[in-house]
C-alpha cells in the first residue's frame, strides 16, 4: 500500500500532536449481497474544517475514497467499487469517516485500510468477511426402474465451501455422494452437489443439510418420498377401460333382461294355446258326442 507507507511515515512525523484515529470494530462479516459501513473516528475540536481533512481509504492496491480539499475524487476510484462505495460526508462532521459499500461482493473481502489527516495523521486496519449462506437448495427425487432406489438430489451455491450431511426422519446420519464445482456465474461461488441412494417408502422423509466450516448457520432442506408417479395418459386409458367394461357390462344386463322378458311372454302365449287346444278339444269331444246322440235318435 503506497498511500499506507506514506501514512506511516506521516504519522511518526506527527507523533508529538498525538492525532489518533480509533475503530468501533476492526472486523466485519457480513452476506454477500449486503450492504456494510466502515468506520474510522478522529479527532474534531469545534467545527471541522473540511479543507483541513484528507481521508484515503483503500483495499490491497485498489484505491476506494479520496477525499482531499473537501472534495472526492471518484476518478481514482477502483472499478470494482464504481456505484457501489462512497463516503458519508454527513457523518465527517461528526468525526466519522464511514466507507459504505452496497451490494456486496465476494471480491470486496480483505483488509482496508483508513487514512486520516487532520493536523496529524494516523491510520487503522479493518478486515471485511463475505459469506454466502446456501439458503436456496433445489431439489429432485427420481426412482430407478431397475433397483428400485430413491435417488435424492440436494443443489445449492455459497460461500465459503460446505459439506452435506443426509439424515434420515430419526436423524440417522445416511452415507451421500457430494461433489463441488464453481459456480458459473461471474460471482465465484461454490456450487455444492449431493445425491444419496436410498430405498424407501411413499412418505418417508430424509434432510439435506448445508453446512459450512467454522460457526456459520446451517442451512436445511426436507424432501418427502413422492406417491408412484402414474402416466396421466395410462391413467385416462385406465378410465376409458373402466368405461367400457361397465358399458358393456350395462348392455349385456340389457340385453339378458329383454331376452327373459320374452322368454317370459313365450311361455305365456304357449300356456294359452294348450289352454285353448285343450278347450278346443273338449268342445270338438262334446260336439261328436251330441252328433252321435241325434243320429242313433233318426235310426230308431
């Protein structure tokens, strides 16, 4: 750090005014995406007088503020921090000089360095951790037709690199495949994959658990065994059969119903005809009867 070295020797120059600058926190750790401010206090007596103060922060070889006559120059300022870093002019009157980075990338972490001259001069250090919490995992679930296994897929990126654990619904730890990649995004971050093969049963449940090296929460998905997945195509196919056997079923019930009610007036008309023939041959029976009376009458 160029401007750092040049600080240093400043500040020894000035030792016997006994400027010092002062920190609230000398490490930051904030999520990626976030917005942070770093604070460095001076000294102020009375009014500040903004022509008197110069303030340099900077990160590695990466010029970020450069406030000097009352004014920042954001000429110098490092690409990286274009739209993202300034300085809060409000708070200098306050003795404050506050770095605010929005949108935090994983590039911004690293140690910065704050340079105040104000009748002295000093400097402190200030170290910014960014993480990625692996809160959005994507999941999938698929059976092999040939072994019948579950196969569970847990899918997330982050930072810094995480392991996962599978655990089962009475928290038994399940032995998992997890393979790590970078993202493809310009953030690198990590992309972390895990399957577990498993067999089990409709509604059974297993965790897929994220977890990063050092005190970081854990982040956790649930994946519940799915019912038989079932074609909707075979299952309309099922229906349009089902259909069918009760149409069927329906005309042939139909069909036996008309035959045995005809049978039925079958029987009935063949029961009136011998009801009638039987009549018919009791009168033709009586007529011959009456016929051979009145002819043995005529004879005598």
């Amino acid at each position: 750090m160029r401007i750092c070295s040049i600080f240093t020797f400043m500040a020894y120059c000035c030792l016997l005014e006994a400027f010092t600058i002062t920190v609230p926190k000398d490490m930051y750790e904030v999520e990626y995406g976030s917005n942070v401010t770093l604070e460095c206090r001076f000294p102020v007596d009375k009014q500040l007088n903004l022509l008197a103060l110069v303030v340099y922060w900077e990160m590695k070889d990466k010029k970020i503020i450069q406030f000097v006559n009352g004014e920042e120059d954001l000429n110098v300022q490092h690409s990286s921090y274009s739209q993202r870093a300034q300085l809060l002019k409000d708070q200098l009157f306050l003795g404050k000089a506050s770095l605010q980075i929005t949108d935090v990338k994983l590039q911004d972490a690293g140690v910065y360095c704050c340079l105040i001259s104000y009748g002295g001069a000093d400097y402190k250090r200030i170290t910014l951790k960014v993480n990625a919490p692996y809160r959005k995992i994507n999941q999938r679930m698929s059976l092999d037709p040939v072994t019948s296994e579950h196969e569970l897929t847990c899918q997330a990126e982050g930072y810094p690199e995480a392991e996962v654990i599978w655990t089962s619904s009475d928290y038994q730890i399940l032995s998992g495949k997890t393979t790590i990649t970078s993202s493809q995004r310009e953030e690198k971050l990590f992309n972390v994959t895990s399957t577990l093969r498993v067999n089990a049963t409709t509604n059974e449940i297993f965790y897929c658990t994220f977890r990063r090296l050092g005190p970081e929460e854990n982040s956790t998905a649930v994946l519940v065994i799915p019912e038989p997945y079932v074609d909707p195509a075979r299952k309309r196919t099922h229906w349009v059969i089902l259909g069918a056997l009760l149409l069927l079923i329906a005309v042939t019930a139909i069909f036996c119903l008309k035959r045995n009610v005809r049978m039925m007036d079958v029987e009935k008309c063949g029961s009136r005809d011998m009801k009638s023939e039987k009549q018919n041959g009791k009168n033709i029976s009586r007529n011959w009867k009456l016929k051979s009376k009145q002819k043995v009458k005529s004879e005598i």
